[in-house]
C-alpha cells in the first residue's frame, strides 16, 4: 500500500508547517510548447501564485528522443534548473505516455486495435499496445535515461509513471495483445479443462482444445461468452499495471529514494483499470478528476470520487494530480465553472483527503486538441477573474498548510468493486440498462445530503471502525466477504445490501439455491426469479422506512420469501406486488437489511434516516442541505473541520472554531456566504 510521500526539496521542507512538507500546489507545465523567453515568466508566475510543485515532461518523448540513436535534454535540463532557483518542485514523468511517429512508423505492429479489428494509428495519443515488447523495450530505455540523468537532481521531488495509463488504450484487440492474453490465462488457470470449466465453454460449443485457439473477446456474432470477457478485463487492467510495475522497477533501481507515483483516473465512467489492486505498485496514490459540467449535483459526484481515491489509498492522504480551473475541452458542451466553483472543488478534495492540489495544466495551450481546456494561466493571461482565483486558491492552501497528514474521519462506508463493476454491464443480464456506479453513488448521495462522514472503500477492506456499511449492487461475491459482513453485523453494525449483489462468483458462475446467492443467509430471505421493471414505469411500496404509502421505485423488483427476516417495506403495485421490498434480519447485536429495488431520492432518504439512527449515527454539524462537512483528524486532539456551501444563499453551521482560511473564532456558529467554504480548527470530538 502506498505510504511514502512527496520527497521537497530542503528549502521547501524547512519551511513547512508539518514534517510532512506543505500542501501541494501546481499543475503540468508543459515548457516545450513555449518559446525559451516564456520559461523565467512562467517560473516568476508560479512564486506569485504559490505554485511549488509542477509536473513535467509528461507527452515529451518526440522531444527528448527526435530518433531512434538520437537523445536532446539540454532544454530540460534548463527547465528543471529553473525550476529549482525559483523553489519550485517537479513531479518528473519517465515520458512514456506516447510514443513518436518515428517509433510506431518503424514499428506499426506497436498500435493498438479495436474490438472491431481497426488499427488505431499515430495522430493522437497513446497509440501503443500495453502487450508490445517492442513498446515496452523502447519505453523503459526511456526511462532509463531519464533516470540516470535526473536522478540526483536537486529540483526531483517525485516520478510520474507515464500519463493516465489506459486512458485511450486499454482494451487492445490486437494479435500481439491475442498472444498475451493466452499467457496470462494459462498462468491463471494452468491447463484447458480449467479453462473451460471457468469460461463454462459447454455452453454454445465453445469448448477449447488449444491455446492458441483463444482470442480476446473481438466482435462475434452474438453475446460473446461472458467470463471470457470478465477475464479480458482483468488482463487488460492486469497489462497496463505491469507496464507501471515495469517503469517503476527501473526507477526503484537507479533512484531508490525517489518516491514513484502514477495518475488514476478515478471519475466518472472510467472503469477499466482496478485501481485497488494498483495502489501497492506506487508510493503515494494520485488521481486525475474532472466534473461533469452539466451535472446540476457534480459536486457529489466530485465527494464520492475523492473518498473512493482515499479508499484505494487504504486510509492515506494522496495527489490531485489533475482537475480543470474551469472548462475543459471533451465533453458535448464544456461549461465555465461559476465564481468560486474552482475554490470549492479544490477544497472538497482537500476535506476527503487531498494533500495536494494540482491542475491540468499551467499555461493554457495555443494549439492543439487542448487549446479550449482551461488552464492556471489562461490565454487572457493574468489580468483575468481566473487567474486571480489561482493565486487566491495557492494563499488558501498556505493557511491550510497544517492540514498535511491529517486523516478523514468517517463512521459509515459504501463498499465499491472494480470486477463487480465489469461483470455487472457485461451483455445478456435481466436488466441491460444497468449502471452500476450510478446506482453505488445515489447510495453515497444519500448519505452525503445527511451530513454524515461516508468512506468509499474496497470490498476487501477493514470494516471495524464503521458503524454502517452499504454494499450495492455487489455482483461477485465469495465467503470470505460474506463472512466479514456477517461478522460485521453480528458484531453490533448495521449492514444494508442492495439487488443484484451475491449472485456469481469470481468466475461469473451462478451462485445456485435461489438469489441473491452468497448473501441469502446473512440477510434471512430466499428469492426464486428476478421480475425487472421496465424504464420509465414506476412502481410504489408502502413502509413506515421509505416515508409510508406511496413511496416510489423503479427499475427492478423482486418476489421475496422471508427465512428468518422481517418485511420492512411491501411493493403496493408492479410485478411484485404483495411481497416484501425491504427487509431487516436480525444478526447477533447488529442487523442486515435487503433492498429488492431502485429507490427515489425521497424514499431512499427516508430509508438512510432509519439506517443511520439504527448504527447510531449523527451528522457532523447542523446545518442546511446543501452544505458539504468533512472531518480530518490530526495530531495532538485537534480536528479541521471543512464546511462547504453549495449554495447560491449564505447559511450558518452551527459550529465552534477558528476558521484556518481567515482567522476568525466561531463560538457555537459559523456564517458562510454563498458558495464559500470555511475550515475549523477545533478539539477533536467524540463518537
């Protein structure tokens, strides 16, 4: 697990408020795409706005190696010279993230192919095949190099694996990536029946008698065989951390004091890399997240993207390595972000564990695919609303410099699982519409509008210090979590699991007996067959937990049979009509609860009401909705508590404290203006 951090330059440490070093702040500074005379400006910059930290050489390859026996780092040479006689840190990435045209035009067999069989050629980036040797032999001379002559630089505070691995590239159809793949099964199940027994390859005569009869998963005539596609998902994920393992080895090997980081990609719909099983291979966790700008609550999902770092973190603060000052360049219509928006989105990351706040990118760029993505500096330049929100921000994270180290505390977590994930929108389900991490985040939503301090944790995590655990839509499921759920709940915690969770196991495989499978004891109900609702049809329940008669749901349902639990919530119409829709199980001194469908906001608000006041579980603070709080602990009995005002209209917190970003003490309230954020240093509290 992750557990070093950044490695500041002496001068930088000296002058931090905690052993850790300061807050992180910078972004990716991209100098090549600059004339020389622009590099002091920029440098002079970076002092004004409290920049102290910068990553570079992330897309540099066709610069520093312009051939294939040709080497040019005299121009960073000079940069990270600048760099250092302004105080300023770098992130030094190994360069690896795209290949030159000279490489792929040498050496087409390196691009990458689709599922369809398309080459996908030179002309963007990442245009390389995680299975290549040849990609990975030219990457890691590389990154050689750039570790011999940077190794023992004074301006080198960490190094950046690559950029954004898999971004554009994870899933390679390719016949390289074919060759691969039947590598990794045969390490995983040793010999064919293994395989086939897996794979259940009776099934549609798929069964293999050769290896080199395997293919990934490439377009076919119908549903292609579902754990061979699991299994893809796994390898492809698999690929990409050992190319970071493999850079990492050689950067561990020539610089053994320089910590090793990469940027994850935890946002949005990102999902084929699991990232849990790659926050051993780095010494800190860093993480990439840009908002939805049309989403009216992208804040939420901005919260629960940044518990889910820290999750993966396994408890520790971790890197923003990369969000937008305002619009980005990708989406259909890329919106400014509101006055303050960058503040509170910055500092949101902070509250859940952030110990740095980094921005793609410095300069905005004058050409290309990124010209229109917001930048610290933006192409008005520095007489602009947005650059003097950059340099406020840098003077706001100098106050908070004290911050450093401190962890977040929470007492309920939802359980997230990047395989469940996969396997879940795999084709041919009852529900083809399923969407597993909007489904995990209307859970996180819930609890985030009652104020309560949520972790977002793998499923393989130490539960003991939560008094409530969610588990939705857990797919794949094997005793050794139910028996830690089980144990959970028998222990005094209250435990809820939603539909479609306990039904297979790793291998996709049915768990048989009736649904939902690996959980049936631990919740005391037996169902016999799933009875979906269609979209957009609505279906009510009737129960004192979801707010009484009339209560909403949509999207599946399911006829259970009590065992030993007791209905909580009764479907008043739709296919289920009559049967149990919620139910609670007793278990020693705790309880399981069973929710067969996907409720409304209302009424899965009504139902978290009844939940939490079962775990015994408070809001951090009174205050109106809409006021994000998060707590972090640090040393010495002393807390900082964050209160984020989402809203168009000033509130009160009630809340004592002084306020870190201003200086002000607070006696029992705090007022907070319209979309402002206030941070309270204050005696740590119980419970």
């Amino acid at each position: 697990m992750a557990s070093r951090w950044i490695r500041w330059p002496e001068p930088l440490a000296d002058a931090a408020p905690t052993a850790r070093g300061p807050l992180a702040y910078g972004g990716d500074y991209n100098p090549e795409q600059w004339p020389r005379e622009v590099w002091l400006e920029d440098a002079r910059l970076m002092q004004e706005a409290g920049v102290n930290l910068v990553s570079v050489a992330i897309f540099s390859w066709a610069r520093l190696q312009p051939a294939p026996d040709q080497w040019d780092f005299e121009w960073l040479d000079d940069v990270l010279d600048i760099m250092h006689s302004h105080g300023i840190a770098v992130d030094l990435a190994t360069a690896t993230a795209s290949t030159p045209a000279w490489l792929t035009t040498l050496h087409p067999e390196i691009l990458p192919v689709d599922v369809d069989g398309h080459t996908l050629y030179h002309g963007s980036r990442q245009s390389w095949s995680p299975s290549s040797p040849v990609y990975r032999e030219y990457s890691l001379a590389l990154v050689e190099k750039m570790a011999e002559r940077y190794g023992s630089h004074p301006a080198l505070a960490m190094w950046h694996v690559s950029n954004e691995l898999g971004c554009h590239n994870v899933l390679d159809y390719s016949d390289v990536a074919a060759i691969a793949f039947r590598g990794w099964l045969e390490a995983r199940y040793s010999t064919l029946d293994e395989l086939n027994r897996a794979w259940g390859t009776d099934f549609w005569a798929q069964r293999y008698t050769a290896w080199d009869q395997i293919l990934p998963p490439r377009r076919s005539t119908a549903f292609v065989n579902p754990t061979q596609q699991l299994d893809f998902a796994r390898f492809s994920s698999y690929q990409l951390r050992e190319q970071l393992r493999a850079e990492r080895e050689v950067l561990t090997r020539i610089t053994p004091d320089v910590p090793v980081t990469t940027n994850f990609m935890v946002m949005g719909d990102t999902k084929a890399m699991d990232y849990t099983s790659w926050a051993g291979d780095v010494d800190l966790v860093s993480n990439d997240h840009y908002i939805t700008s049309a989403d009216p609550v992208s804040h939420i999902e901005l919260s629960f993207s940044a518990d889910l770092t820290h999750g993966i973190a396994g408890g520790e603060p971790w890197m923003l390595m990369e969000h937008s000052t305002s619009a980005v360049n990708w989406q259909h219509v890329n919106l400014q972000k509101r006055p303050g928006q960058m503040r509170r989105n910055s500092l949101s990351h902070v509250a859940h564990g952030a110990d740095a706040v980094c921005f793609f990118q410095w300069r905005q760029s004058q050409a290309g695919a990124e010209k229109f993505h917001s930048a610290m500096v933006p192409h008005a330049g520095t007489d602009s609303a947005l650059w003097r929100g950059v340099v406020s921000l840098g003077a706001d994270l100098v106050s908070l410099g004290e911050i450093a180290g401190s962890t977040v505390q929470a007492q309920t977590a939802v359980l997230f699982d990047y395989e469940s994930w996969w396997a879940t929108e795999i084709d041919s389900h009852p529900n083809n519409e399923f969407q597993y991490r909007r489904r995990v985040l209307s859970w996180y939503r819930s609890l985030w509008e009652k104020q309560v301090g949520t972790a977002v944790v793998p499923a393989h995590a130490d539960l003991s210090g939560y008094r409530l655990v969610v588990v939705p839509h857990l797919y794949l499921a094997d005793d050794s979590l139910v028996s830690r759920l089980t144990a959970f709940a028998e222990a005094g915690g209250t435990v809820v699991v939603t539909y479609f969770s306990g039904i297979a196991d790793q291998d996709d495989h049915i768990h048989l007996g009736g649904y939902p499978g690996a959980f049936r004891d631990l919740l005391g109900v037996r169902v016999e067959e799933f009875a979906p609702v269609l979209p957009g049809d609505t279906i009510h329940l009737d129960g004192d937990v979801v707010g009484g008669p009339s209560a909403e749901a949509s999207g599946w349902s399911e006829p259970v049979a009590l065992v030993d639990a007791e209905a909580r919530a009764t479907y008043v119409d739709g296919p289920s009509v009559g049967w149990p829709a919620i139910s609670r199980a007793a278990r020693g001194t705790g309880a399981a609860w069973y929710v067969t469908t996907d409720l409304s906001d209302a009424a899965r608000g009504e139902l978290v009401d009844v939940l939490l006041a079962e775990a015994g579980v408070t809001a951090i603070a009174q205050a109106d909705a809409g006021v994000e709080l998060v707590v972090r602990r640090g040393a010495d009995d002393v807390e900082f508590l964050f209160a984020i005002n989402h809203t168009d209209d000033a509130t009160t917190v009630e809340a004592s404290g002084t306020d870190l970003l201003t200086g002000d003490v607070h006696d029992g309230s705090v007022k907070i203006d319209a979309g402002g954020v206030v941070v309270l240093r204050r005696v740590a509290q119980q419970g």
